[in-house]
C-alpha cells in the first residue's frame, strides 16, 4: 500500500468513523439500524453549503487551506441544524413508533423512507447538480518517505480526533454519558434509576446528527456535495459501526479507519470502482467471523 | 390491625387495575394503604401479579384505572424517572443492576437525580452501610456475587433517600445465610424510618422480618394483616390458593 493510499485511506477513515459514531450509538439505544443517517451527513453539508453562500464573506483562503473562515463557523452551525433535524425526525416519526411499541423492522422500514423524502427534498432544493465549497487548488505538504497530505486533510484528521477524544469524554466522563451507557444497557431499570430516557435519546439524536454534519462538510471540502452524497456513505458507515461492534464509540471511528483503508487499497489496486466493494467486503467478513465487532459484547 | 391504627399513609392505592395489555388487567382492582415507617411483605402464589402490582406502582406498567399516592402526593400516571425524585424507590427482581457501569457509576446515576451539593454525601453513605462496595468502587458491577448485587441494587434505591421503598424478591437466587442478611439490611433500613415493601415467595423468612402481610391471588387483595402468626396459620395455603378470604385491609 503507497502511502499517499494510507493518508487518502485515513482521512476517508475519519470521515466514515464520524458518521458511524451516530449509527453505532443510535443503534445501541433505540435498538435499530437507522437507514435515514447518511441523510444527516448530506444535509449537513447542505446546511453548511447554504450558510456560506448565503452570507456569502469569509470566503479568501485561510492561510495554507482552501477554505475561508466562514466554513468552520458554518460548519457548527451546520451542525447544531442537523443535531435538530435529527431530532424533529425522531419526533415526528420514530417516537410515534417506539410508544406503539412497534417491531424493530418497521422503524427500519420507516428510516429508509425517510431517507427517501430527506434526498428527494434536497435534490428539489438542491438540484442534483454536484456543488463544491471551494475551487482552490491546494498544495500538499511533503512528510517524507512519499507521504504527502494537504492542509485540508491533516486538519480533518486533527478535527476528528478533537471530536472522538469530546465524545469519549463525554461518554465516560459526564452524568448524560452514564445516562447513555445505563439506557443502552437496561433502559427499564434506567427509568427505575431516575434517569429521564426521553432527554437521553434526545441527545443521542443530536450527537449523531451533529457528527454526521462534521463528516458532511468533511466530504464535500474532499470530494463534492450531492444528495446522494450520505446515502452512498451507508455502506461503509453500518460495515464501520458492525465492525467496531455496536455502541463503541472508539470502535466506530477504528471501524471507519479500517474501512477507508480498505477502500484506498482497492481503489489503488483493483480501480476506483471497486470502492464500495471493499465496505461490502469488510461487513460481510465481520459478520462472518466476529459478528459483535472487534469492540462489541455478544449480544443476546 | 384495623385501618385506622394506620398512621398516616406514606402510600395509598385505591382500585388498582394494572396491566400490559389494555384487556388484559393482571392486577384487578387492588386497595391498600401502607403506613409511614410500615414493613409490609407482599405474598401470593407464582403468577398472582406481585410483580405487576409492585411495577404499576413504580410507573413501569401502565394502569388502566385507579388511584395512587405517595403521601400526599397523586403520582398515578407519573413517569418512573420522576417518581423516583419523589422518593418512591424500586429494586426489580432481576436485572437491578447495570452490569456494564462500575460500582461507583451505579451510584453516581442515581445521585443524578439528587442537588448537586448532596451526591457525593449521599455515596459515601452508601459506602459506609455497604463497606463490601466501598473497598471495589472502581470494578464493573458485573462482576459482583448475587448478594452483593443484592446489596448495590439496594444501595442504589437508598441513594435518593426514599420515603418508600419496593424490592421485587431480593432473596431470589440467594443462599439462606445471604437471605438473612438481606432481610436484616432492609429491617435496619426501616428502623431509619423508610417505608419496606417486600414482594416475596420466600414466606418464611419474609414474615420473619415483616410486621405487616397482604396476599395477593389472581390480581386480587384476599388477605391483610400482621405477619406475627400469618406463617403457621392454617389458612395461608387456602389464601394461595385463593379459595380462602381473609381480613380485608
Ligand atoms: N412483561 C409482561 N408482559 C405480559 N404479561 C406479563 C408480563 N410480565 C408478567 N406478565 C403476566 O402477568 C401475570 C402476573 O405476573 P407477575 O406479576 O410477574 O406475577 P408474580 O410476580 O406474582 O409471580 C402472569 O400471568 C404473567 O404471565
Ligand atoms: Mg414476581
């Protein structure tokens, strides 16, 4: 594997951990696999999009990186507004369910219509026409050894760290943390324990969103903005996620990293469209030989 | 012991249907008033809905009609995680503790609920009534023994220092030696002036320590009184089976 391959596989990686911290804690609170996630991560991107255009300053090229200070700012703001979307589809849909007590497969059912209606509504808005936030050209830096980055890409690599480590934290540290970790395990004796359930699925809603319009704005300063953007990333998120095991934070983003990597090895050795292949790849032999994930308990 | 040597009720249940299924009441139309500082068990044969009656009062089963107060205090309908921050405690049967967390997390959700000022006071009294967990505070609870499971679940139900508090059969899975201790734990609980509510298969040893009893078949109330005597009285097996009606509360 070059090692232009490895850093265009990690920073891949990062993005692809990102969105799969959502999946991974979404999965292990409201026990199932929301397909509408990739949703978040392209409507993040979008958000952001809109934010700069709109305001249309800040845009002049911040030292070494093709973007101007506007994008970072625009960025959390992007992803406060998808923490929120993502929480208005909660409400709107999924909790209708979850008080029915409604069978696992008909929220799954129920988020990949939703998926559905957050692209068609993107591509309205939108048009299908892929968008960029930057034209600039960049100059990668030389690290030896043949490993070349752009600014761009070791700062995503910096930022993703930041985020993982704030998560991590947050989940290991802080009282709303314990409260995810006691839903996830046991959330009738969470209740019992005084823990308020609806505000701790409220937060896990927003974290993910908010994650995946990090991972957003990441791939459209990569590669490009689309609606589609999200929904092609679903493969890789739910093989990261599965891999790392379900509810493991440190497990998602090693699992997006193992992922990008893959891609990157068989994008440089088979051809660009083998791609998707090396995510399908990856999930089907984790389900096979450690379907808990590197990371995950055996579950019952 | 009639109704009125009753002080005043630190929980009232009035007409109690509870269920989980909206046609399906598994507890019937339950009445009883439990004093302050009260040691009641609550008996009855495997299926009666001890458990559905103590989880309907805990808010984790819905009620399809009927009255509930915690002293003064109308909590029919109010979610467990805020009937627990007016101190009605609950310890489910199995699984009442969160194998995953540590012995000091365990603790530290639950003073969640608590003003900041108080939590940490509130723990290390945990730890103190409980040295067993003080000495392992960093180890997941998953590894714990069944008695001291036991003694974090009831650590954790104390924590917010309830007015009452309902276990759903401690002593299940436990040796008779670690029963006792259990049982002793809640009879010094009570002594501090908590109202106990032991739902129990395990008679015996329940009305040993319990001042009062109520037995409950099929849903319903068919016995309420003191537990002195209730183990040797003839008519505790008919009561199991339902076909005997004793004292009503
Ligand atoms: N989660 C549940 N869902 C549906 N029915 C239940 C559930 N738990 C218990 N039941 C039913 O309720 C009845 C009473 O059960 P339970 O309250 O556990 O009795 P006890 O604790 O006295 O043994 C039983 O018929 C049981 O099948
Ligand atoms: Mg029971």
């Amino acid at each position: 594997m070059s090692p232009q391959a490895i850093v265009d596989g990690l920073v891949a990686g990062s993005m692809i951990g990102l969105g799969a911290i959502g999946v991974t804690l979404t999965y292990s609170i409201l026990r199932f696999a929301n397909f509408a996630h990739g949703e978040f991560i392209a409507w993040g991107a979008y958000f952001a999009l809109a934010l700069v255009s709109v305001l249309g300053i800040g845009m002049e090229p911040l030292g070494p990186f093709s973007f101007g200070w506007l994008l970072p700012l625009a960025a959390i703001v992007a992803a406060v507004l998808a923490g929120g979307l993502a929480i208005l589809l909660d409400r709107l849909l999924f909790s209708s369910f979850r008080a029915r007590g409604s069978a696992t497969i008909i929220m799954v059912i129920a988020s990949f219509g939703a998926s559905m209606a957050l692209r068609a509504l993107l591509e309205f808005v939108f048009t299908s026409k892929p968008v960029y936030f930057t034209r600039e050209l960049q100059i990668a830096v030389r690290f030896g050894g043949g490993l070349r980055a752009t600014p761009d890409q070791i700062l995503m690599l910096a930022t993703t760290v930041v985020l993982v480590v704030a998560i991590h934290l947050l989940l290991t540290r802080t009282a709303i943390g314990r409260q995810m970790r006691a839903v996830s395990e046991n959330p009738v004796l969470a209740r019992v324990a005084g823990v308020d359930v609806g505000k701790v699925v409220r937060t896990v809603w927003f974290l993910g969103g908010a994650l995946a319009a990090a991972a957003g704005v990441m791939a459209g300063l990569l590669v490009q903005i689309r609606p589609y953007m999200g929904f092609d990333l679903l493969l890789p998120l739910f093989a990261a996620a599965i891999l790392g095991g379900i509810g493991s934070v440190p497990g998602a983003i090693l699992g997006g990293i193992v992922v990008g990597l893959c891609e990157a090895l068989a994008v440089q050795t088979i051809g660009a469209e083998w791609r998707a292949a090396a995510a399908f790849a990856v999930l089907t032999a984790v389900l096979v030989l450690r379907p808990q994930g590197l990371f995950g308990k055996a579950r019952r | 012991m009639s109704a009125a040597a009753v002080p005043s009720p630190a929980l009232a249940v009035a007409g109690l249907v509870a269920g989980y299924e909206r046609d399906l009441p598994i507890v019937k139309g339950v009445d009883l008033v439990v004093g302050a500082g009260e040691f009641l068990a609550i008996l009855g044969p495997n299926g009666a809905g001890k458990s559905t009656l103590a989880k309907a009062i805990a808010g984790l089963v819905s009620i399809h009609s009927g009255e509930l107060a915690l002293g003064t205090r109308d909590i029919a309908g109010l979610p467990a995680h805020e009937l627990v921050r007016s101190g009605l405690a609950f310890v489910p049967q199995t699984e009442n503790i969160f194998a995953t967390l540590t012995i000091q997390e365990n603790l530290q959700l639950c003073a969640d609920v608590l003003p900041a000022a108080r939590r940490g006071e509130r723990i290390e009294a945990a730890y103190a009534m409980f040295p067993d967990l003080g000495a392992r505070r960093t180890i997941a609870a998953g590894a714990l023994s069944g008695g001291q499971r036991q003694m974090l679940a009831t650590a954790r139900a104390l924590l917010v220092e309830p007015s009452v508090m309902i276990l759903d059969e401690p002593s299940a899975g436990l040796s008779p030696k670690l029963v006792g201790e259990v049982f002793e734990t809640l009879l010094r609980i009570n002594e501090q002036g908590v109202t106990v509510i032991l739902v129990e298969q395990n008679v015996r040893a329940a009305l040993a320590v319990t001042r009062s009893a109520l037995v409950l078949c099929d849903g319903r109330v068919v016995h309420r009184g003191p537990a002195a005597g209730l183990a040797d009285d003839p008519r505790l097996g008919e009561m199991f089976l339902g076909r005997y009606e004793g004292q009503a509360a």
